[in-house]
C-alpha cells in the first residue's frame, strides 16, 4: 500500500519538510487478504510498516480462524519517536498475517525497537515519491503486499477489534472500503464520533465532509485503491488529500460503516497547515476544478467555497475574501461559515483564534 499524508482539524495536515519537527510514521494503511503470504500495514507522513508484533505480556496470542494478511503503514517525518507498542495494539490482536510499513518522508530511515510476534513483520523505508503525506501514503502502499490496506496518523491509536470488526464487513463482496467510529482526545476533550448509519455514499461525501470517515479509520481493499487510484500528490501542499481520495473511492464503492469509536485521533488543537491560508485556498480551488461533480450539492459547493473565504480573510485578503463569501450566500443562505468569516473580515477576531475556538469543540472550519 501507499503511504500518505492526510489532512485534519480544520487546518488539516500536509507535508512536513522541517526536519526539525519529530519523525513521525506516515499515514498508515492496512490490508487484510487470504493469501498466506499477505501482510498488514498503515502509515501517515513517512510510512512505516511494523513487522510481526509480539504478543504483550500477560496477554494470550490470538488464535488464528482464518488465514488473513494484512498491510498497515504509519508516517515519520522528523527526529521524533514513534510509539509503535500502542498503535501496535490492533495489530497484536488481529487473526492472520500481519504487515506494518513504516514510511519516512525524507528522514533518514530509523531503526524501531519493535518486537515482532508470528505471523507479524516490520518495514522500515523511505518515501521515494514526492515529499509530503500523498507521496508517503503511496510509497507505503506500493511496498505493501496484502489484499487489505489500512492507514493510520503516526499520533493516532487503533483500538485493538478494529481490523477484525472491519474485515467482517468486507464480507460482502458489493462493500470495497470499510470506516469506523472515532474518539477525539486531547487537552479538554474527550468525545465519541460515531455515524448513525452502516453506509457513506458519494452524495454524502459531496454534501459534507463526514469527519467520522478518517484517514485513519479506513480498511479497504487492494482492487478498491486500485480503482480509486493513489493519492493525488498534485493537490497544493497536501491539503485535503485525504476527502479528494475518499470522493474518488465513494465513486467506485459505498463505504461501509462499523458503528463502534475503534480509533483515537489525538486532537492536539494544532495543525501543519495552521496559518497556511494561501495554501488552503489554493488547494481548495484545485479540488473544485478537479471534482466537476461537487456542483450537484449546492450545501457542499458552499461549504468549499465558505473555506476559501474564511482562508482568504485570515490571510488579509479582504476583498477576494468579500466576494467568496457573496457566492457563498446565493449558494446557501444558512452556511455556518459566513458567520465565523465576517468577524474577521472586520477585523474583530483573527482566523487563527475562530479556529482554536472550534478546535475546542471538536470541530474544524
């Protein structure tokens, strides 16, 4: 599978070329097949894969029901340290062969002291495309061997039924791509995210974003991103790379659900792209152009278009700012993001506070 960069809190998240910033596991993508010699993985920003995890102590090996593989791949970026044995946890406890891939984004490739279990391996390799999370992710998923592919944020955590609760929905050979539920945690907050619903279609994801469907909580597989295709690392700085691919796969395959919270997103309240207004705006226009479709909902068109605006006044570019948000009215009088735009286009509140206020919440812009 490929590793890639993904975007996330508002501000999202992009390529980290600082190789000051810790180094980090790239996005991670995990596969699950019934080949014997198939492997689990995940990544985020580098890509890493993590070889067969051992069992932790006091814990019973699981016993195998079914010959799976799977591939999971984590990003690295920066000097920084991984914590490989907790994100390991879904890994340890999932039936079959398990690959974890570890891409670093051009970092030097570090040694991880991880303990490999049967049927478990790690790979540790650098990302050989474009620097950043789109090119990490496809660097992990290319050197990935399993049917299923699985990512996961280098400071995001897998709880340990993920896999195995998302492969019983793969079950069913119309299901390519598998989500789940999601727990936001971090300074003063601690809340589930959990879609009411078994199925994400691509009128959804053109409506919305649908934050409960992350990066880190996809299982999908290899004929599903083969379909779907990589991820695209033209995207201006990375930014919404994570939504542009999910418009693309919710094309091919409705995404399932599992309704449980199986993944923690470590909601930090900080972003890479956090004051990269230019590079927001930029990247959302490029996927308006590329995804001709996200016209059909006038409610999604004017949620793209409100971020533009609010991108726009918090980069001081009042006037442009003024007439995004006019477009935005006509499309959808009731867009939320017409009143957190006007305040800073007055001058009353910089971008940077409305959005740690929202981040607060648990929300984006």
């Amino acid at each position: 599978m490929r590793a890639a960069q993904s975007g996330r809190r508002g501000a999202g998240r992009g390529p980290r070329p600082d190789p000051q910033r810790r180094a980090v596991p790239a996005g991670r993508p995990a596969a699950l097949g019934r080949r014997a010699d198939g492997r689990l993985r995940a990544h985020r920003r580098p890509q890493c894969l993590t070889p067969p995890c051992p069992t932790p102590q006091g814990e019973t090996p699981c016993r195998r029901r079914t010959r799976r593989s799977a591939s999971w791949s984590p990003p690295g970026t920066g000097p920084g340290c991984w914590n490989a044995p907790s994100r390991a946890s879904s890994a340890r406890t999932t039936p079959g062969r398990i690959e974890c891939i570890v891409v670093y984004d051009h970092v030097d490739v570090r040694e991880l002291d991880v303990p490999a279990g049967p049927d478990r391996s790690l790979k540790l390799i650098a990302n050989t495309h474009r620097q950043g999370l789109p090119g990490g992710r496809n660097s992990g998923v290319e050197a990935a061997t399993g049917e299923l592919l699985a990512f996961c944020d280098d400071d995001d955590i897998w709880l340990p039924t993920k896999l195995s609760r998302q492969a019983e929905r793969l079950a069913d050979p119309a299901i390519g791509a598998v989500s789940c539920g999601l727990r936001l945690r971090g300074p003063g907050i601690d809340k589930e995210r959990v879609l009411d619903r078994d199925l994400v279609v691509l009128d959804e994801l053109l409506a919305d974003r649908v934050m409960e469907v992350h990066s880190s909580t996809m299982l999908v597989r290899r004929s599903t991103w083969a379909a779907a295709g990589e991820v695209d690392e033209d995207i201006p700085g990375g930014y919404s790379e994570d939504y542009e691919w999910l418009l693309r796969v919710s094309a091919h395959t409705p995404i399932a659900v599992v309704r449980e919270a199986l993944v923690v997103v470590d909601w930090h309240g900080g972003s890479f792209y956090f004051g990269r207004w230019a590079t927001i705006v930029e990247a959302q226009r490029y996927l308006i152009d590329k995804h001709p479709e996200l016209a059909r909902s006038r409610a999604g068109m004017a949620r793209l278009r409100g971020q533009i605006a609010f991108a726009l006044a918090s980069g001081h570019r009042r006037t442009e700012a003024v007439k995004e948000l006019a477009a935005v009215v006509r499309l959808n009088p009731r867009e939320k993001r017409v009143l957190v735009t006007v305040p800073v286009i007055l001058g009353l509140m910089t971008g940077e506070r409305v959005l740690r206020m929202a981040q607060k919440r648990g929300k984006g812009i």
